[in-house]
C-alpha cells in the first residue's frame, strides 16, 4: 500500500522547515556573563520574523572559525517568537534563564570579536559579526541587544543598531532573554570603547570605586537600581568615588564623559 502524503502534510512541512534568509533574526547576545563563567552561561536570542513555525532541526550553527554545532533535534520556534540557544540548559547553573536548545561544548561566543552564522542546507539565514567594542557593545555581565526598531537580518549586521541591555534577568546579569529587547535610548556610536575605561574592584567589597579613563576628563558618575531610582550623582575631580552609603545589591553605573556614555553592572559586595 502507497503511503500518499497529503497536501496539507506537505506545507506544514515546509512551513516549519522554512530557510529564507531573514526568517530567523538574531538579537541579542551575552558573550561574557559576570555572575557565572563564560563556558556556563554564553547564550544568543533568535527571533521568528515569520508567520509561521519553524523547526530549526537541521540547521548549523557556525562561525568563521572551527567552532560548529549540528541541531540535530526538533526545535520549534513558533511566528512572532523570542527564543533563547545557549551552551547550559540547566537554570540552576546558567545564570537564570531559560533555553530553548544546548549546543553544549561545540560551539562558544568569544569576548572579543567572533561570529554567530545560522544556516539550513548550505544557505545562511542571519548572521552576526561581533567586533569587541570599536562598533558593537563590549561589557561584561550585560548582554548587546538589537534595537528593536531595527528589526532586520540586514539591520543587525550593523553595530550601530546594539546597544547595552539594562534590566536585569536571572542571578542579576543583565539581559532580556526571550523577550523583545528594550528600545536603545544610546546607539553604540556614543558609548566609550571598554578598553579606555577602568572601573574596579567590580564586584566591590570596599567602601571606594575606582575609575580610571585614558582621557583627561573626569565623568559623571550615575549609580541607578535596575527599578531606575538614582542613588548617586556626581562629577569625580579625583578617580574614587564613595559609595559607602549604598547597600549591597547589583546596580547599574553610568559615566558621562560629555556627549558620549558608558554603562556596566555594578555589584556591591558588603
């Protein structure tokens, strides 16, 4: 007896086995969280910019150097869905969040600059290229998330479209996982490359921050919780700041140097 597929069985089929470029959109990434280490907690956000399922059984996972993964399971992640790969699955262990696939040990997420390609049968549905600070956000323990605004496999080829995540998720590190991103209300080409600023201890057991930029000018220092009340605001004339009055807790620390901004993660240990 013949085995007659029926026509609907055929587009459900190709419906959730779609491979258009641009289907599937990346839009955030933690390449370097804080409050776990880096081989516990790297993850990357996707997003279905389609009307329809897709089952990413099937597709590669690679980068322009040896790092490749095979998904080799059904993943489905349905139209208009955030969903969230990363290398550990176990929340108790990742930070806090919640994954939809493991690519386990195969593949990693370098601090500096590194590549995420997603590809089915040969054709690549998006990529991103990470650069380490000169054009995409560089932290540590906050994750680049695409502006939403700019939605696009074409769009997030730019590092002008990421910007520092600031809500919190998980243990604290910052992100937001398997949701829609925040609006950026900073684009990346007004933030000070990471390189040029030192902020320590960080986490902090003292009663004093240090922060210590290449340039001449002092910033000013904004210390926020992540509910957005302001604790602290000053501009340093030296290269300490006290924040003896400040419980213990993680915070969000903006410095303004003029026009252009920097935001970390602030953890305070007392």
């Amino acid at each position: 007896m013949k085995n007659i597929l029926s026509p609907l069985f055929i587009l459900l089929t190709l419906s959730l086995n779609a491979q258009n470029p641009g289907d599937i959109i990346i839009t955030e990434v933690m390449q370097n969280p804080m409050l776990v280490t880096d081989d516990m907690g790297e993850w990357f956000e996707i997003y279905n910019a389609t009307t329809e399922s897709i089952d990413l059984n099937g597709w590669m996972l690679t980068d322009l150097g040896s790092n490749e993964h095979l998904i080799s399971e059904s993943v489905l992640i349905e139209a208009g869905q955030y969903a969230v790969i990363g290398n550990n699955s176990d929340m108790s262990t990742n930070g806090g969040l919640s994954i939809v696939y493991s690519f386990g040990n195969d593949y990693n997420l370098a601090n500096g600059d590194d590549e995420i390609i997603l590809s089915f049968n040969g054709t690549i549905i998006d990529e991103v290229s990470y650069d380490g600070g000169p054009l995409f956000p560089d932290l540590n323990g906050i994750s680049m998330a695409l502006n939403p605004q700019f939605l696009t496999a074409q769009a997030n080829d730019q590092g002008e479209n990421w910007c520092p995540s600031t809500e919190p998720y998980g243990d604290g590190d910052l992100g937001t996982p398997g949701s829609e991103n925040s609006a950026c209300s900073t684009h990346t080409s007004d933030l000070i490359e990471i390189s040029d600023i030192s902020i320590y201890p960080n986490p902090c057991s003292t009663n004093l921050l240090n922060i210590k930029s290449k340039g001449t000018d002092f910033p000013l220092v904004t210390i926020y919780t992540f509910e957005g009340q302001q604790l602290l605001q000053t501009k340093l004339k030296t290269t300490t700041v006290d924040i003896s009055f400040i419980e213990a807790g993680s915070y969000l620390l903006n410095l303004q140097f003029g026009s252009n901004n920097y935001s970390q993660k602030l953890v305070l240990l007392k």
